[in-house]
C-alpha cells in the first residue's frame, strides 16, 4: 500500500469516526433537549394542579345551591391529581419533590382553611353576591410556589431565576 492510499485510507477512518461521534452527539443532546421539555411540561402541570386547589375557594363561595355535589367531586380529582404530581415527582425529579411537597402543604393549609370558611357561607342569590370583594390571601401559598418554581428552574439547569408573581385579582 502506497502513501497516497494510507493517507486516503486514514482520512476515510477519520471522517467515518467524525460522524459517528457527531451523531452520537447530537442524538443525546436530542435525548436531553426532549427530557428537558417532557420534564418542564409536567413542572408547569403540577403547578397547575396547586393552582386549581388554590382556586377552589372562589369557586365554593359563588357555588349555587345546587352545586355542592360538582365542587366535591372537583376537589376530590384535584386531590388526586395533587398526589399523582407529587408521586411523579419523587420518582422523576425527587430533587423538586421536597419543594413542591412544601407548597402542598402550604396550600392545603392556606386554601384548606379559605375552603372551610367558604362553606359556612350561604351561597350568592343575586348577581351582585357574585363578587367577595376582594382577593383571598395567599402569602403563604405565593412564598412556597416561588420556592417550588425555583427548584424546578435548577432542575431544569437554568442557573438564574427569576420569579414573577400572579397578580391578585379582585373577585
């Protein structure tokens, strides 16, 4: 073999090799960009779910009289749906397990005690009833959602976060 086909040959390994790595490469940086995305979707869904509980006190406060039996079975899927988030959570994410179990606690105590009081009021029979009159507190709630968006924010691998509030508004 003469010089002129080892270095062809040689190149031909090299190039071949290239590739290989290169699509290697890229197949797990798409392996990694997917996860990512799959991860940041159920995130932003368990947050959802605490959102939904945290929105339950509006919801039994304007209840018809009608309504009790539907905001019930509402609150019980929420419920399950809050355990299901959190058992994918400690599986898949168990690093943002903590922080999220803190924000249902959190919820759970702040909206929990918003929803009982809700129920010991009469339901609204005019139109102008509709409207409490302002926001429920969730200081508690907001504190520990920043907390649990952080955590999925390094989870996800960003480095700087930064949290934005929902604005209150009135009800």
């Amino acid at each position: 073999m003469g010089w002129a086909q080892a270095t062809t040959l040689i190149v031909a390994v090299i190039t071949g090799a290239g590739a290989v790595v290169a699509a290697a490469v890229t197949y797990g940086l798409t392996q990694r960009a997917g996860r990512r995305e799959r991860q940041a979707k159920a995130f932003a869904e368990a947050l959802a779910t605490i959102e939904e509980y945290a929105n339950m006190p509006y919801r039994i406060r304007r209840r018809s009289s009608e309504a009790r039996h539907e905001i019930s079975a509402e609150l019980d899927k929420i419920q399950s749906q809050i355990a299901f988030q959190h058992a994918w959570l400690q599986i898949e994410a168990p690093e943002v397990a903590a922080a999220y179990d803190r924000l249902v606690r959190v919820a759970r105590s702040e909206a929990g005690e918003q929803m009982r009081k809700a129920w010991t009021q009469s339901p609204p029979t005019l139109d102008e009833e509709m409207s409490i009159g302002g926001a429920y507190p969730r200081v508690q709630i907001d504190g520990a959602r920043r907390d649990c968006i952080t955590a999925m924010c390094v989870a996800l691998g960003r480095r700087e976060v930064e949290i934005q509030t929902l604005p209150s508004f009135p009800r």
